[in-house]
C-alpha cells in the first residue's frame, strides 16, 4: 500500500522509521518532510497547511491511507477534507480536535463528564480573570484558549507573575488569536505524565507512558519548550495504573466526544497529573507527542500500520500491545536562544559518527548545498533504548557527544528522577 504522512518534525522522523518497518507498505510519501525523513519516504515540498495540495497529492499518487501528524492541520479540518473526497485519513475531524485546538472546550467537556481536572474558570475579559486569580491564589496556571506551540501553558509563583500572562495573552496578545480567550486554573502537585491511547471513535486502545521535560535548562528551570527529552516507560505507571486512567479519563472522553456527534480516531495524548487524589488530566493533545513518540516509536514491538488502519475505519482494536521490555529515552539538541529567537542554517557536524545504536530523529534540519543545516529550535532527538534507564540514558548521552553545531543546548538531566528512582537516591 501507499502512505502519505504529513509533517516534518522529529515526530514525524520516528513514525515514518516505524510505518516503513511495516510489510505491508510499499511506498511511503511525506509532505513536507525532512533531511532525515528523506532515508524513508519520497518527500513532496508541500506544507502541512496547503490542504487542497495534501488532498491532490494523495489523488494524484493515489495514496491508500493517510497520516496526519501535526496538530495544526487536524485543527483546521484537514482530515474532514480528505473524507469529503473519499480519503482514508486518521486524526480527528475538526469538531473532535478542538480538545486541543481550544482549552475552554476541552475544559468544558472534562467538567460535563466529570472527567478528574484541576478547577478552574474561562475568561474573555482580563479583568474578569484577574478578579478569579485573587480568588484562586498563586500558584496557578494561564493558559492560552489556543494552539500556542507547546508555550500557552505559563505557570504563575505568585498574583503578579499572573498578571504579566494575563497581560501577554489576552492584551499584548504574545500568542496571537489563541490568547484572546484564557483558562485560569488551579496548579496541580504531583508528577506528571504523558500518556497516549489509539481510539477508533467508539472504544480506545492503551498505547504507553511517557515523561517529558518541558523547561529548557537542567532542575526544570527556564521557560517552556516544546519538548527537550522524553523517556519511556514511567517508573510506577504500571499496568493497573493504566487502566484506571483509560476507565477514568480515555474511555469517558472518547465517549463524550461520540455523544456529542465528534466520534474521534486517532491519537489522544491525554497530559497527567498524578496527584494524591489520583490522575488528573492537565491537557488533551490531538496527536503523539513529541518527543514522546520518538521513545514510544522505539519501543513499540507491534506493526503500526494495522493498527492505525483499523482506528481509521473504525474497526475494533486489539486489547493490548507489545512492547520491548528495554527504556527508551531521547534527548533534544535544541538551537541556542531556543525557545525564543534561534539562527538557522548552521553547519551540522557528527550525525552519522552518532547513528550507531541509536536513532537520531530530525526535527528541525535541512539540506543546503549538500550539507545537513539546522532549520528550526529543535534540531535532532537523539534516542537510544538499554538495559535499564541508566544505560538507555549514557547511550543516548554518549551519542550527542559526537554531533556538532554552532550554540547547540541541551539539558543534561533527561530522565534523571527516573534512574534516582529505580536507584533509590
């Protein structure tokens, strides 16, 4: 069969790795793709949101399934296009992928359902959200309605810090559109968790744990990120913990979104807290995380492919996966001044030296004049699996020694609670 995956980060690197393993495709197209995507698919320069482009280019190659990775796309209806045209697509229709493209919506549905959230408030006045930020006391979160790149969700130690984001979202308007509309909330203590289910409209199936780290420097400091390093599994999210996550939250969620005439197929990331009082949802995604989906990709035992057939088609999925016993953890090579402005075009040294055992995803890369140059923050996700987490993690570590570019950052603590936890530190 032919498949066309649409993106070009660093999750869309593992999951055409992954599809490509899969015998039942013989041709997989990616649009827009990239240096690293190019090992394992055709890449078409078109952008993820060109969408009569993407539904042409599947006509005109006659492409049999389609996978969208990205969130903005699923946001703005490209999967409704492709089924208007008779297009087998998986990721949610529109109506169903607003529980990411809008924060008061997902919000709403978790407080109808009873779905366990922190409590909270929409706002469209800033006054009116000031006025419940006193009532609520810091700390507590500001989160932009919109997509805002992974950086909508601002954290506030104190009332003033939550003023300035109140002020940079819905006044200085810092996230555009996807700020004019907030959600104040309560701020939840526990550890948090990214976990991922495969639903078919009706029913879910459980797809794994991941924990990621979202500041940009060492001890969690800095500002958000969209993602600086993942492992998988979580220390502690075992099998019984899984399920009361998918009877609590996945499968409550998924029914109201059917009931609600919004069936959703694809990937949910549902954001944990895991809280004294239990799991709590922090956030929907309306896809794989990233760079979640680097460590999960990499451990997942299963062909993909049948499986995001059959959640296409809603057809029934599987009770269960499997999955490689061995961690898996990626570390990010982000450009210096990542997440705010960063240079592109920089010289990229050591790649192939560093993909020995390990797997160097692309996420922001490019070719210039037949060298491989930075093109983005995120750069490359360097992912390695071993015996335990430590060894997963000095794989990994040993493998970003090799690469080179001009300001290259990364954290230096990726997965360290999970090797202090295992050691008992």
């Amino acid at each position: 069969m032919k498949v066309l995956l649409v993106g070009g980060g660093g999750r869309e690197h593992a999951l055409a790795w992954k599809i490509t393993q899969s015998p039942l495709v013989d041709t997989l197209v990616a649009a827009p793709g990239n240096p690293g995507i190019a090992r394992h698919a055709r890449c078409v320069a078109i952008p993820v949101d060109a969408h009569d482009d993407l539904v042409t280019l599947a006509e005109r190659e006659r492409i049999d399934f389609t996978l969208v990775g990205p969130e903005a796309p699923l946001v703005a209806g490209l999967c409704d296009r492709f089924a208007e045209r008779g297009l087998l697509a998986l990721g949610p229709a529109a109506k169903a992928a607003q529980l990411e493209g809008s924060k008061a919506f997902s919000k709403a549905l978790m407080a109808r359902n009873g779905i366990p959230t922190a409590r909270f408030e929409t706002f469209v006045d800033p006054t009116e959200a000031r006025r419940y930020c006193q009532t609520l006391g810091a700390p507590l979160v500001v989160k932009a309605d919109g997509l805002a790149a992974g950086k909508g969700a601002i954290v506030c130690a104190t009332l003033d810090e939550a003023n300035v984001a109140i002020r940079a979202c819905m006044e200085e308007r810092v996230f555009g559109a996807a700020g004019a509309t907030v959600v104040v909330e309560e701020f939840l203590r526990g550890e948090e968790v990214s976990f991922f289910a495969l639903a078919n409209g009706v029913d879910a199936l459980a797809l794994g744990s991941a924990q990621d780290h979202k500041t940009v420097f060492d001890g969690d400091r800095g500002p958000n990120t969209g993602g600086m390093g993942a492992y998988s599994p979580v220390p502690g999210f075992d099998a019984a913990f899984e399920g009361r996550v998918m009877e609590t939250i996945v499968r409550p969620t998924v029914a109201a979104l059917a009931g609600g005439g919004a069936p959703y197929r694809g990937v949910l990331f549902v954001g944990l807290m895991l809280t004294d009082n239990g799991p709590k949802v922090l956030e929907y995604n309306c896809r794989w995380g990233d760079p979640e989906c680097q460590v999960i990709m990499t451990r997942l035992v299963e062909d993909i492919v049948p499986l995001l057939l059959a959640a296409a088609k809603g057809a029934p999925l599987p009770d269960h996966v499997a999955w490689k016993p061995q961690p898996a953890v990626c570390v990010n090579l982000v450009s210096g001044g990542y997440p705010g402005r960063y240079p592109t075009g920089l010289a990229i040294d050591g790649v192939e030296t560093a993909a020995g055992d390990v797997q160097v995803f692309h996420a922001g890369t490019a070719e210039r004049d037949g060298r491989l140059v930075t093109a983005g923050g995120r750069v490359l996700g360097v992912t390695a699996t071993g015996r335990d987490v430590r060894d997963a993690t000095g794989r990994a570590y040993d493998a970003v020694a090799r690469i080179r570019f001009d300001g290259m950052h990364y954290r230096r603590d990726i997965a360290r609670k999970a090797i202090d936890r295992r050691e008992g530190a």
